[in-house]
C-alpha cells in the first residue's frame, strides 16, 4: 500500500514515568517544544595504497540520543526533575512561636511562606508589634520591619506566630541519576490529528535551567540521553525507542 504521509505540524503531550517508584505516566503538563538529536562518533580509514589519500571507508556509531524538551507548567514535579530534587507536599498548618531577631528594614525570615493572621510579639513580653506602624506583610506573605517603628538598630528578640499556605517544597540536589520512562501522544495537524507516539524507553535527564523573571511566560528546558533497556530483548526490537505512527 502507498504510503501517503508527507507534512507534520506537531501538537501533543509529554508523560513521563520515574523508574524508581513507578506509579504510571503522568502528564508533565504544557510544552513548547520536544526534539531529539543523535549524536555520532565517526570513524574513518585513510587509503594508504595510493599518493594523494583519499578515504578508504568509514563507519559512523551512535554516542548518544539526545532528547530536548520545554516544560511551560512549573509544576512541583518538574522543579523537582529540573534541580535534581524531592518535591513533598506541605500541608496547611499555624505556627504559635516561632522566634526571630528583627531590625529595621529587615525581612523576617518565616520557615513558611504565604503567612497570614500575623502576630509579632517581643519575647521579653511586651505589647504586639502594630501591624503598618512597625512592619508591613509583603506580597509573598512575609513581614518585612519598618524603619522608625517600634524596633530600633539593636535588634528586637521576638515570637512570630501566623497562618501558613499549603505548598509544595522541593529540596534540590538530593536526587541525582533518577531515570524515567518517556512517552509522547503526538497530534500531525496536517494529517487532521492522525497520532504519532513515541516512547523511550529509558532516560536520564540533566538538570534544567529555568527562567524566574522576564517579559514573557517562562519555561524549564530539559535535555535527557536515552539509554539502553536491558529488559526489551528480540529480533528487530530496539533498546531504545520506538515510533508508531498511525496511518
């Protein structure tokens, strides 16, 4: 039968699946772009039988399967992958004395972010800090002392309680060489949304770069090398990738 595929404007969405505590694919959310790149070692045989060189013949070898992709949606698990980090879910919670020394103009540092219901009482004892007098709560939901309040240059010992967000927190750089499987449920537009997926098998992912400030929506650029399955064995099986494209 003819083969009639020609164009491909790709849409379509990315699962991945941590090898180490496999618990399905999940989608990774919006992403811009998904490529991937070999990369080749050649070598060559220089004929030598006659002046002037030449080449004899060459062979060219696959180093390695290089996949890139954009993540566009900063979910916890993509920060997590991006830093090579554990992301855990923090639940909402309320904290009654937490203590810190404040100056003026300084940030108090809460270990929660997205406080709320703020209380800031001197440890001594004392009358409660007054909220837009001595200190403000940014947007952040962090104090922030104000300069001429009720706290001097010294510093003030103090007790903080408030309300805290619940929140996802990833520690980074805990988790390196966590491999995944990855999957792609491709749309050809030109072919009215024919499928074309693709699975690899095994990937390693380097650590991402993310853009936290600018004019535009920010992204995590993800580069990963596909490695080999041991477990896909069989005549004409690859190790690494397969495509099925739908006619």
């Amino acid at each position: 039968m003819a083969d009639l595929r020609g164009a491909y404007l790709g849409t379509g969405k990315l699962y991945l699946e941590d090898l180490d505590n496999p618990k399905g694919l999940i989608h990774i959310g919006n992403c811009n772009s998904f490529s991937y790149e070999a990369t080749t070692q050649e070598i060559e045989e220089q004929d030598y039988t006659s002046p002037g060189g030449g080449l004899d013949a060459s062979v060219l070898r696959i180093q390695a399967l290089n996949i890139n992709y954009n993540a566009r949606h900063f979910k916890a698990e993509n920060i997590a992958r991006a830093v090579y980090g554990i992301n855990t879910d923090v639940a909402a919670g309320t904290v009654t004395e937490e203590a810190h020394t404040v100056f003026p103009g300084a940030l108090v540092d809460l270990k929660y972010p997205g406080a709320a219901a703020v209380v800031i009482t001197p440890a001594a004892g004392g009358a409660a800090l007054v909220l837009d007098t001595d200190y403000i709560i940014n947007a952040a939901g962090y104090p922030e002392i104000l300069e001429g309040g009720a706290v001097t240059g010294a510093g003030l010992a103090v007790k903080v309680a408030y309300t805290y967000s619940a929140h996802a927190s990833v520690q980074a750089l805990v988790a390196s060489g966590k491999r995944f499987r990855l999957k792609f449920l491709g749309l050809n537009e030109v072919r009215s949304g024919k499928p074309m997926v693709i699975e690899v098998f095994r990937v390693n992912h380097s650590p991402a770069s993310m853009s936290l400030i600018g004019d535009e929506f920010q992204g995590m650029e993800f580069t990963a090398k596909a490695e080999k399955d041991q477990t896909k064995q069989g005549t004409g099986l690859s190790q690494y990738m397969i495509i099925q494209d739908v006619a």
